[in-house]
C-alpha cells in the first residue's frame, strides 16, 4: 500500500542560475585578460517550473499519457523529414537552392549533417537518439543558451532527456529550426512541458491556446490540473469555466478519475457547480475506487472513504435530495452508521443535530436570457404549429452555454405544447429534447430546457430550432433585432433554412436563448 505522504506535492525543479560566486569569479578572471578571445556572456537568472508528482519519479509519459500510435506516427513523419533532409545535402550546392536564412535552418531539422550535439529523449526502452546543433538551439531556447554556452556549461556529447516524450521534443525543435508549429491533441501537452522546461515562450503559448480550443466536459478537468501545474491562469479560467456550467458531464467523464487530489478538492468545494449533488457524491465515488487502484489496494468502502479523506466533507450530503440520500449515499457504505443517522435527522427533525458536512446547497450558475423582439403579437390566422420548423441562426463573440430556449405560447387561453428543440452547427447536432411545457395564456416566454448545457465557441453561427405541437394559435414576436447585447455577451442573429414555418430574424418564435456565460 502506498504511504498517504506519496500524494504530497514533490518537485522536480528545473532551474538554471549563475551563482554571485561564479560572477565575481569570471569578472575576475576577465579583468586579469583572457586571451581566448571569447566575450563574456551577461548572467542571467532563468524561471523555475515546478512539478507535482508522486514520491516514485514520475516521467512525462505518465504526467501527459499519448496515444502511442500516434506519437509513433508523428516519429515517423518526422524521421520522414530526416530522410528528405539528407537526400538534399547531397547536393554539394545545397544552400543555393534556399533564398532564406529560415529555409536554410529547416534543413538542418532532424539532420546529422554538422550535428554536434545528440539527445536520447524518452524513457528507457522507448527512448529516441536525435541530432542536434549548438548554436541553433541556443539562439531559440535561453535554456539551451546557458547548457551549450553559459560560465557553467558542460561539453558533453550526448544529453539524456528521460522526462520529455520524443514526439513533444521533436515538435519544440521543429519550431526552433522552422518555425513552424506541429501540435496534435495528443501530444499537446507533452509538448507544453518541454516549451515550459526549456523556456520556448510562443511555442508554449501556441500549446495553451490549443488546448483552450479543444476545451470540452470530457477534458476540463484534467486540463484544470495540467493548467494549475503549468501556471496558466487563462487555461485555468477556461476550465472552470466548462465545469461550473457542464458540471454534471465534467464530473461524469473519464478524465475526472484521473486528477489529483487537491484538484479534486478543489472542484468538490466549488460553489457553482451546476449539478445536482447526488452527481458530485456519485463523482468523488468513482475517483476514490480509480485511486484505490492506483495505490494498489482492494476498493473496499473503508479504502474508498480513507482515499477521499477530508474531501469527503466537501460533498454536501445534506443538500441532496431526500430520495438521492436514501435511495444512494445512505446504502454507499462510505458513510458511517452515526452519519448516516444524523444526515436522516438533519431531513426530519425539528432540533437538527450538528453535522460536519455543508449543509447549504451549492449556488449554481443563474441562467440568463437574450431575448431577440422588441415586441410580440397575436392574430386570429397566426401562429400555427403543423409539424413545421421554427429556425433561427445565431452566433456569440465569447464562449457561452445554451441551457435552453425560451418560446411563445397560446395565446387562447392555457395550454400545452409538445417541444422538439435543436441546436446545429454545419448540420451536426450538438443538442437536442423532447419535452412538455404549460403556457397560461399570457404573453411571457417558457422556458425549455435541453439535458445538457451546449457549449457554443464564438465567431461560428448555430442553428436553434424546435417543432411545436399544441394549441394551433399562439404569440409570435415582432420587430426582431440582429444583435443583442447581453451582459459581456454580444448575440448576432440571421434566418436560417431550416426554419420552414415562418421565423426569421424580424418575427416568429424562439424569442429567447437561454445560456450561462
């Protein structure tokens, strides 16, 4: 069994310093003369990265898992490359046939021609040899400035590198020789943490922003831990930001098994999770039975509840739902019988006993609305619901998640309607439910939920449509807008194709978008 201290924080500092010893020192010297006629290099003071791990060192392959088909495949192409390379300086004129500084550099990618330098990149048993050349590495990476260069610097032939995978390593050369950025989502944050080691600043940059466009519930909270190791706040923010308003998808995925404790921690501690809490109960279950496996021991309910530890407490049994208690967390085992009976007064009991869980509900996220007409009508002819498509397209300038639509009703009276409601991009469905919704008669909106919060991207128009059954005449809205601000949210609005009952962008149905920002 793994000691409880192994999930401490543990850190594998890369840190490159001139001491004032070794200035004062080479300022002497320098004063004396040195005849060797090389200049003298102005120290500098590089970053620390700090990584977490466990006691056991933990390499790159198991801080950042890659798919070894296509790490192997990226290799390859890149070995490709090399070949290219090489058939090219066997032309004794090779430099003529390259206009450019950049261009001529590229040649040298992946290439033993001049090479004075070779790294053996990768863990053992899977480890690359890869060529190299001083001067061009130095003038891209201030960390290979100082190992090639600095008052300390070792002349040594070849460097081991064991924490960083070949195809991240290779990708950051690319871009030092080419100038050109090679990322997959595969790779990507292997390649993140070599940026991060040897201080290649845009290409890390480059890493962030991809990861920010892939960014989706099966993957938030993973990146949430990978961006509080890599201190990118951006990232961070993004994160969080998927979690709080896809919550109950996030907590549900593969990858929120695989975080660390303090992120757990700190997502079980979050207030706007929007989530019922049986989901974060259920969550924190899985994550502590995928712990328990990696610490090797069986996944009895005592281990579980020992792994979770004080994050136990950050679940708010007493916020669920009576039926999810009783029904879930009460025949869990992970609760202990005085617990259990407790949180069972805490429901019934007038004299509620003190309990060391959070007995008040999480505040969620408040939904709000962008509402499209400056007014709404009714006719004696108008609007009639035969199977037909309400539609309309929209697009955002930041990130935001539709948790429904809001629509007219009957404007006969009450009523019921039976809504089919859509949401598309490029014509892949992204979203969509059946539902029921009662209207009073009057002229407000009703809201209509999809399962799920969608994830719209900005600058990228989606189609939101629904098909009504019910009442055949209701309000239709009148004087649309084709662009409505809303908070910090710029909605822009254009009819759509699909719509074939009428809607478009000055009248109809759909008035409202109901989203999380």
């Amino acid at each position: 069994m793994v000691d409880a201290k192994a999930r401490n924080m543990k850190c594998l500092t890369f840190f490159l310093m001139l001491p004032e010893s070794v200035k004062s020192k080479s300022s002497k010297s320098s004063k004396k003369g040195n005849s060797s006629g090389s200049s003298k290099l102005p120290p500098v003071c590089y970053e620390i990265i700090t990584l977490r791990s466990k006691k056991k060192k933990k390499m790159a392959a198991d801080i950042f898992p890659t798919k070894k088909s296509s790490s192997s495949t990226t290799v390859q192409q890149y070995q490709q490359q090399n070949l290219n390379n090489n058939n090219t300086i066997q032309n004794c004129n090779w430099q003529g046939l390259y206009s450019t500084i950049r261009e001529r550099n590229s040649v040298m990618f992946n290439n033993e021609l001049m090479a004075d330098v070779h790294f053996i990149v990768g863990q053992s048993g899977r480890t690359q040899r890869l060529p190299g050349h001083r001067y061009v590495l130095a003038v891209g990476s201030s960390v290979f400035h100082a190992m090639f260069y600095g008052e300390l610097a070792e002349n040594k032939d070849e460097i081991r590198i064991p924490d960083v995978e070949p195809a991240a390593f290779l990708a950051m050369l690319k871009y030092i020789y080419c100038d050109e950025i090679d990322l997959s989502a595969d790779t990507v944050l292997a390649t993140l943490y070599a940026a991060k080691k040897y201080i290649v600043p845009h290409l890390a940059r480059s890493c962030v922003n991809f990861l920010e466009t892939s960014l989706s519930a099966k993957n938030a909270c993973v990146l949430l831990s990978q961006s509080c190791l890599f201190e990118e706040p951006e990232l961070t923010q993004r994160c969080w930001e998927v979690i709080d308003a896809q919550a109950e998808l996030a907590l549900r995925s593969e990858g929120f098994c695989d975080i660390d404790s303090q992120t757990l921690e700190s997502i079980l501690q979050r207030e706007t999770l929007n989530t019922k809490e049986i989901v974060v109960f259920e969550a924190a279950l899985s994550w502590a039975e995928a712990e328990c496996q990696r610490q090797e021991i069986t996944s009895s309910t005592d281990n579980k509840r020992k792994v979770l530890g004080k994050a136990m407490y950050l679940i708010r049994v007493p916020a669920m739902a009576l039926d999810d208690f009783a029904n879930s967390a009460a025949q869990s085992g992970v609760l202990t019988l005085n617990e259990t009976n407790d949180i069972f007064l805490w429901y019934t009991a007038a004299k509620k006993p003190e309990l060391q869980f959070v007995s008040q509900p999480r505040k969620g996220l408040a939904p709000q609305r962008c509402h499209r007409f400056q007014s709404c009508a009714y006719r004696s002819n108008q609007w009639r619901y035969r199977g037909r498509c309400d539609s309309i397209q929209f697009a955002v300038d930041k990130r935001v998640f539709i948790a429904g639509f809001g629509l007219y009703g009957s404007s006969c009276g009450s009523a019921e309607y039976s809504a089919k409601i859509e949401l598309k991009r490029q014509g892949v469905l992204l979203g969509q439910n059946l539902s029921k919704y009662f209207s009073d008669g009057s002229s407000n909106t009703f809201p209509v939920w999809f399962e799920y919060p969608v994830q719209i991207e900005p600058d990228t128009f989606y189609t939101a449509s629904v098909v009504l059954d019910g009442n055949e005449l209701s309000y239709f809205g009148q004087e649309g807008m084709t662009e409505v601000q809303c908070g910090k949210v710029t909605f822009q609005f254009q009819c759509s194709s699909d719509s074939t009952n009428g809607t478009g962008v000055q009248g109809g149905q759909i008035p409202e978008l109901i989203f999380y920002a």
